[in-house]
C-alpha cells in the first residue's frame, strides 16, 4: 500500500487546499524519466512523514488544468504547501537529502 495519493481536479481542494497537515505535491508525468527516479524517494518519505506530511501525485497529462494553474512548466515539479498556500517550490530531480530538508522545513514553519 502506498503512502502517496494521487489527486485529481475533483479532489484537490478536500486532499490538498483544505489538508490539516502540510501537502507535498509531486507534479509528473508517465513519460518523464526523472519523475520516475524520483518517485521511489517520495514513497519512501511519504511513509516516514506519514500523519505528519501528505504526499501527493497530479498527472500533469490527465490534469492539465491543475499544471496550469500553478504554471507548471517542467517536471518533475514539487510544490511545497501549508494551510493551502504554496511556501516552496522546486523542480527536476533532487537527492534524498534536498527533500527530507525541505519536509522539514515545512513542518517546522507549521508549529
């Protein structure tokens, strides 16, 4: 079972905006190779975050309207969330250590 949920335009604002925890948003694509490398490492701290942090998944290609309207442009893309507003950002594929800093950040401007 998978720590990490896919979201889509219909249930982005309950699973995403209106989330009591932080939400880390992993913008991707099927045929994006770095999406895939990456993925393993958000799974993996999606299960030691979990009840902590919600990692998520948008399919930039089903859910065009979403990477729109965050203006995504390349992927795989990152956004950072608390309290529904977007306090980072970053894109490509990162090391362990970039995203366990920035999951920490965001819990620690959340207490």
């Amino acid at each position: 079972m998978t720590n990490v949920q896919s979201v889509t335009k219909n249930d982005f604002e309950s699973q995403v905006l209106e989330s009591s925890l932080p939400v880390v948003i992993d913008f991707w694509a099927d045929s994006c190779a770095p999406c895939h490398r990456v993925s393993p490492i958000l799974e993996d701290l999606a299960g030691d975050y979990a009840g902590r942090v919600r990692v998520t998944k948008v399919n930039v290609d089903e859910e065009v309207e979403l990477a729109a309207r965050y203006a995504i442009r390349s992927m795989p893309t990152f956004l950072f969330l608390r309290d529904g507003k977007v306090v980072d950002q970053v894109s490509g594929a990162r090391p362990r250590s970039d995203f366990e800093g920035r999951f920490e950040k965001l819990l620690a401007a959340s207490d």
